[in-house]
C-alpha cells in the first residue's frame, strides 16, 4: 500500500496496488486499512450509514457497516473520517485526457500531440483523481498514447483513475487532415467491420461512434454487430435526430451529450423508442460545461486566473491554455451555447422520463472545462435539474459500474469490491457542491 502525500497539502491519496494485496493462510486477509467515523453512503441509494467504519484488506472491502457493529483489529491503520460523507469512487464516463480545457483545438492538437502520452495525459489523470474521480471512460485519442497511459496508470506507475478506453472515434471522414490518429474515416461495411475489429484488437474497452447519420445502414449494422458480438458495446453522439434514431435502430448502447441544438426538446418519435429501449440504454447528457461557458464568460472571468486548474501542468502549457481564452464569447465553439441553455432542464426531463439511465459523464477537457472541478459541477446540475443527491451520487458510481459490467466490483461500497472510495468534509447528501472539497482519496 503506497501512501503518497506529496502530490497536495490537501488531499491525501492512497494508492493501492495488487503487489500489495494481502492474503491469509486461512483464505481471509487481515484489515490494512479502516475509515473510520462519518456516514457512509454504499452508491445503492440506500440510508446513509452513521458512524460508520469501511475495512479494506489489500485491494477490497472485507467489512461495512456502523462502529457498532464492526471490530476494527488492533494495529490496523486507520483514517479518521469524523464529519465526512465516504462514498465510492467517483466516476466520470466521459472525458478527454489528451486536452486540458484549451480554447482554439487545431492549435492545441498540432502544437502538442507529441506531448499527450508523456505529460499532457498524466496530468489530466492526476487533477481528476485529486478532484475524486477514481474511474474514467475516455472518449476519443490515439491508441498510441491512451493504451500505454491506461496500462502506466494499472501498474502504478503514474497516478490517475483507472481508465476504460474507446481509442479513435469511428465516423464518416475526419474533420481536418491532422485529426485521422484519432478519427478513423469509415468507407463501406468491410471497411466499418475492420476498423471496429483494430480497435477491439488492440484491447479497447468499447467503441465510440459519431456522426453515424452520415453513414450507411450497413456501415453503423457493421460497427454495432462486430462489437456486440466480442462482448462490447457501442457509444454514439445524440447531438441530432437523426444521429439518435440511427443509434436507436442498430442497438448503439449509449449516447452522449444533450444535443439537438436550440430545439426546446426532443420528438415524440425518439421518446417513444428511448420508453421501449429504457432500461437497457445508457445516456450521458454532459450539461455541466455548457453552463461553465456562461459562467467562465458572464459571471467569473476570474476563473481563469484560478491556479487550481494549472496545478502540476507544466508551465508552458498553462500559459498556452490561459492566453486562449481572449474573450469566450467570441469564440466559434461557444457559438451556440449561450441559447442552448434554457433548453437543457427540460430535455434533461425528458430522458428521466423516458426511463434512460443517466450518467455521470462531463466531456472533461473541453474549452475551459478543467479537469478539476468538471464532475462536481454535473453532479450539482443533475440535483439542479431535479434529481435527488443520492440519484446524482449514483449515476456517479452504481449506473456507471453496471454499463461498464464491473457491478459489486466496483461503483459500490460493499464486500468483495474493490477499495475506490473518497471522504468528503460535510453531508453531500444535503450540499452536493461539497463534492468540491475532497479529503481522503482511496483507489
């Protein structure tokens, strides 16, 4: 167990690798660690455990439960948790670890893909996990650079949560010629069929797809069948109707963002297919960094200055990223952002409604959509909009396991799981913006 302190005067992180997973000549394995105090919410949605206690041996839970009812062993390392909220590991389902928040893309991607791998990626998966964020699904970048990062981070060689990968977008043609190491064009179903088969090849956890009113029936039939059929599924961009309804008719397994521009909401006829697919389909509205935009324009320029989001970047690039944003409501990508917002609560409703499953998923690294507080601030919208602070804690940690096939593993405080969790100072069950200020960082 590597207890590295170093990294902020605020947080304390503990890492947990299997070299030092402990096991037992009985088959049981002795505590190595017991949070101790504060309440304790599991990620089921359940009450909250008071004076609770959380027993860790090696990698997992070995106990849950209130002081009352569990013996922490004498000498077993512990961490006082006394007026925090423990929960799970958060999780945040969509990001990008190759861009930290800077404003113009085509300079950011040209000027420093050599550096993704090696410094840029790093960073972004260590503001996360100090930020709580002990699980990642990333959406988009080169295998080249998010692999060997996934695996970096596994070993323990370089913090950050724990990634699921989609490797490149899959769509009918990049966007700009220097865009193709992470945008694959698709041209026909043999072709559709054999890109999908290189992604699942070189060991990605699903496959991303947008754009896929642009392809042919049998290109996207292609790329959803090939997945399927190696047991992984398919993510797809819900910016248009048409995007959505082709999704829908192939079995895409989950879609991203709210989109359809400024329309106030979504047809009849794709509310009616999302009712028959509710349960089996998963949707990340991603709203967070809309509202950052306004804000970050409209309301706190200064947070632009704040060095929180520089922290442990190398100088250059913060400088970079900063001198970027000139004025944010002049900039392209915000063109429409500003007029999309008073549409999102009700479409938001609508997906509830529909019965969908809502994710946790913040499109991380986006123009000033810092890596630090992007998945607090959904959290807060998901309340915002209406959901209960145990509903938002779960599409955090209990909906994301479950789409991810890691139920009971992780996503959950419970016995047999693995140990990622996180101590927050106060109730996050009444001040879900608590979630800013994490304390304890167990992964």
């Amino acid at each position: 167990m590597a207890n590295r302190t170093s990294w902020t005067a605020v947080v304390l992180v503990i890492l947990i690798t299997p070299l030092c997973t402990v096991v037992a000549a009985a088959g049981e394995a002795p505590p190595t660690l017991a949070l101790i105090g504060g309440q304790v919410v599991d990620g089921y949605g359940g009450a909250a455990i008071r004076n609770g206690v959380v027993l860790i041996a090696g990698e997992r839970i070995v106990a849950v439960g209130s002081q009352s009812e569990i013996t922490v062993p004498p000498g077993t390392p512990t961490i006082s948790t006394e007026g925090m909220t423990v929960l799970p590991g958060l999780m945040d389902m969509h990001v990008h670890l190759m861009i930290l928040g800077h404003a113009d893309y085509r300079h950011w991607d040209t000027t420093y893909m050599p550096r993704f791998r090696d410094d840029i990626m790093p960073a972004a998966a260590k503001q996360l996990l100090l930020s709580g964020v002990t699980s990642v699904r990333d959406l988009g970048a080169r295998l080249e650079d998010i692999l060997p990062v996934r695996e970096r981070i596994a070993r323990g060689e370089i913090p950050g949560p724990r990634v699921f990968a989609s490797g490149p977008f899959l769509q009918r043609a990049p966007y700009e010629e220097y865009e193709k190491e992470f945008r694959w064009g698709i041209a026909g179903a043999a072709d559709a069929r054999a890109k999908t088969q290189r992604l699942l090849d070189a060991g990605v956890d699903f496959i991303k797809l947008i754009d896929q009113d642009q392809l042919t029936d049998a290109e996207v039939e292609a790329i959803v069948e090939t997945a399927h059929r190696a047991g992984k599924k398919v993510i797809a961009h819900g910016h248009r109707e048409d995007e959505i309804r082709m999704g829908l008719k192939h079995g895409v397994d989950d879609f991203e963002h709210t989109g359809l521009a400024t329309a106030p909401g979504y047809p009849e006829d794709i509310l009616v297919a999302l009712r028959k697919r509710n349960n089996t389909l998963y949707w990340c509205p991603t709203v967070e960094g809309l509202f950052l935009a306004d804000y970050t324009a409209r309301s706190f320029p200064e947070r632009l200055d704040d060095p929180e989001w520089q922290r442990d970047l190398p100088a250059d690039l913060a400088r970079d990223i900063r001198a970027s944003f000139g004025s944010v409501t002049n900039l392209d990508y915000f063109a429409l952002t500003f007029r999309r917002l008073p549409t999102l609560q009700n479409k938001f409703r609508q997906l509830r409604e529909a019965g969908v499953t809502l994710l946790v998923g913040t499109d991380s690294g986006i123009p000033g959509n810092f890596h630090t507080d992007s998945t607090w601030r959904e959290l807060v919208k998901f309340v915002e909009f209406g959901m209960t602070p145990l509903e938002a804690i779960s599409s955090a940690t209990r909906w994301p396991a479950r789409f991810l096939g890691k139920e009971h593993e992780l996503g959950t405080l419970e016995v047999g799981a693995l140990a990622d969790r996180i101590a927050v100072r106060g109730d996050v069950l009444s001040e879900i913006a608590l979630l800013k200020d994490v304390a304890v960082v167990v992964q």
